[in-house]
C-alpha cells in the first residue's frame, strides 16, 4: 500500500522555519520557499523553480536561483550567488556575483557586482559599465568620430576647451578671416598680397623692391666709415659680370661691362659712373647714387669730390693736365674716413 510523506510547512506567506536538522527540509505552501538545514544545523533557503508560468514571491534572499519563466518579486532581492531567469521584476535587487535574464524591471535599485546580461537596459546607469553594447541610444561609441555628435558651434567648443586663446570663430587653414589677430614674432612669412601697411619703422626687411610706388621720403644713413663697398642708395645689378674692387670707381661702357673708370680720358670717364659695393657687380650690385665708403679717402669734408686720374679713385681736387676731365661725383662727408654722398654730374670738362 502507497504512503504519502509529509514536511514541514505552513501556509502562512512569509513564515520561515525557527529551525532544521542538518537535512531536514521544510517549505512555506503559501509563498512556495523551499528551506533545508545545511551542515552546522543553520535554516537555508534554495529556489529551483521550474514551473512554466510566472512566479510571485515577497523579498528573495538566497545563494543562486534558476527560474525558468517569470519572476515577481515585491521585495528586496539579495543574492549572494548566481541568477538565470527569463524575466525579472522587482522593488530592489542587490546581486553579489551574476544576474542574467532576458528582460528585468527594477523600480528601484539594482546593484550587481558581478557580470550582467540582459537583452536591453532601460534607465539610468550610475557606475562604472565595462564591456561591448550591441547598440547605444543617444550615446558616442569609442569607435565613433565627433560627426555622429550634434552640430556644435565655435562657441559651444570654446566652452569645453580650458587653454584657448583669442575669441571668435574656428579657424581652418585655408582663406580664413582675422579679425584683428595679434601673431606675435612669426618665424616666416609672404606678403604678396598684404596690403594696409601703416608706413613707419616698425617694418624692417632686405632685399629688392621691384614693383610698386614709394609714397614717402627715403633716409640714407652714412654707410659704415672702415668697410669699403658700404652703402645705401639706388644700387643695379645690370651689365655683364664684371671682377670689382669694392669702393672703387668703374664705368658702363659700351659692350655692357662695367670697366675701371679714371679722368685722364674721356672715354673711361664720361659715361655711367657706379660705386662697387663687392666682387662681382652682378652679384654684390653697382650703387648709381646715394652714400658709400669708398676705396680711398677722398679728402676735406664739405668739399666735391671729383673723378681721379688714378683708376678708379676720386679725390677733392679736380684735375689739371691737358686732355683730363673734370667730372664732379659728389661730395665728401667725412673728416677721417672715406664716406661720401655720390651722385655723379652728367656733365663735364675736358681741358685742354
């Protein structure tokens, strides 16, 4: 004859067992806890659900649980172990090692300290998030570049950036607009196409200006008293290349060279005069007019200066023999040294 055996129970929801030998077991009917007694005689509480519809509890605390379909929870959930479900609803949830389910709501708290897994997450997040997301609402993927972010003005990217300098708008590198910008000392830079300059001495450079119109007067400066060949003034680069002494005194002649210009006759002496400022007069340039050293100093100061029969000198008194030109250079602006004002005269005399 078949016998039925009993446990203990009760079907008062909630109503735990006070006590339980080591293997003894016990269930709440009303709320369907299962309760054992684990080896030191404590009362334990396990859950393997296996029904196929949707169970309801109070407050869940227990080591793991698998539920095959549905759980409600009205309480707090504490699990100190593992948890697989299909669906999890519930007030609290604080899980200590894994939680997977396939759908989960929480209308409160839910701390997981291990691994969760579920197939999407609605809400706020507070903590730190590890792992890959299959998709991310209204969020930026470490993959992504700024264009997946909305439209941001120079204004609004100003505002996060903590080291800027100057205000307005971005700035590309190709035809932007400054608007009164401050560029400090620049390392390089080309001009071609500036144009406002104020016109005074803050703008200081070397080389040729061959294009354009001076609208403002011209200060020559002594040229330097013991370098012969210094000078400033109206300076060319014409003719073929000619082997120069600096300082001295040559003339254009008419195979377009330039030769050791002398007053003892009238074709070394009478046409364009220039001043060699180096060794080459292609390269280091001829001066046509303006101040310079001289190779020789000419003598008193204040006096003209006037083409010398020795080659390619001046001196300040003119020449006497018959056959020589008087040709005035220009005149001597120095008490000791060589530096003079040359501006040849286009006219001259030949004595006889």
């Amino acid at each position: 004859m078949a016998q039925t055996i009993y446990i203990k129970n009760s079907e008062v929801a909630g109503v735990t067992p006070s006590s339980l030998a080591k293997g003894e077991i016990a269930i709440n009917i009303a709320d369907g806890n299962l309760f054992y007694g684990d080896a030191g005689g404590n009362v334990s509480q396990n859950f393997s659900f296996l029904n196929s519809g949707a169970t309801s509890i109070g407050a869940l605390t227990a080591t793991s649980g698998t539920f095959r379909s549905h759980v409600n929870i009205s309480g707090d959930t504490r699990m100190s172990g593992s948890i697989v479900a299909d669906a999890i609803t519930g007030t609290t949830g604080t899980f200590s090692d894994s939680l997977t389910a396939t759908s989960g709501t929480f209308n409160n708290n839910l701390n997981v300290s291990g691994t969760t897994t579920a197939s999407a997450f609605v809400g706020n997040i507070t903590g730190n998030v590890t792992g890959n997301a299959d998709t991310v609402t209204n969020g930026v993927y470490t993959s992504n570049n700024l264009s997946v972010m909305a439209a941001t003005t120079s204004t609004q990217l100003a505002g996060v950036i903590s080291d800027e300098t100057g205000t307005g708008l971005l700035v590309f590198g190709t035809n932007p607009v400054l608007t009164t910008p401050n560029i400090g000392t620049p390392t390089a830079g080309v001009l071609t196409n500036a144009t406002g300059y104020r016109g005074d001495s803050s703008l200081r450079t070397t080389g040729v200006v061959t294009t354009g119109t001076w609208a403002s007067n011209r200060k020559f400066e002594l040229s330097v008293e013991d370098e012969a060949g210094n000078a400033e003034g109206d300076i060319t680069y014409i003719g073929d290349s000619t082997v120069t002494t600096p300082g001295k005194i040559y003339m254009f002649d008419t195979s377009g060279a330039w030769t050791i210009a002398n007053a003892t006759d009238v074709d070394d002496s009478t046409g364009l005069l220039a001043v060699a400022l180096g060794d080459l007069s292609d390269d280091s340039g001829m001066l046509l007019r303006g101040m310079a050293t001289l190779h020789t100093d000419p003598g008193a100061v204040g006096l003209p200066i006037y083409l010398s029969t020795t080659a390619g000198l001046v001196h300040s008194t003119a020449p006497s023999a018959a056959g020589n030109v008087v040709r005035v250079i220009g005149y001597n602006m120095s008490t000791d040294f060589s530096q003079v004002w040359f501006n040849p005269d286009n006219t001259w005399v030949e004595l006889s």
